[in-house]
C-alpha cells in the first residue's frame, strides 16, 4: 500500500469487509524506497 503510515494502513484493512468481520489478520510493517534503484 502506499500510504504515509503504519496505522493509517491499518485503519483502511480493518474498514474493508473481510476486516470488520474479524476473519482476516495483517501484520504491516513499513518499508522504504529500495536503494539500488536510485542508481539506475
């Protein structure tokens, strides 16, 4: 997901219907732009 954080990914998971059900789980973890791309 792009998005600016951790949580507001969170936020936009739990509101989807799989999510308010209770039947999916997600661990989220941020990640960065992948360095060795900036050299191309």
């Amino acid at each position: 997901m792009n998005v600016d954080s951790v949580d507001e990914a969170d936020k936009l998971l739990k509101g989807l219907p799989l999510g308010q059900a209770n039947l999916l789980t997600f661990e989220l973890m941020p990640i960065g732009p992948l360095l060795p791309l900036g050299m191309l």
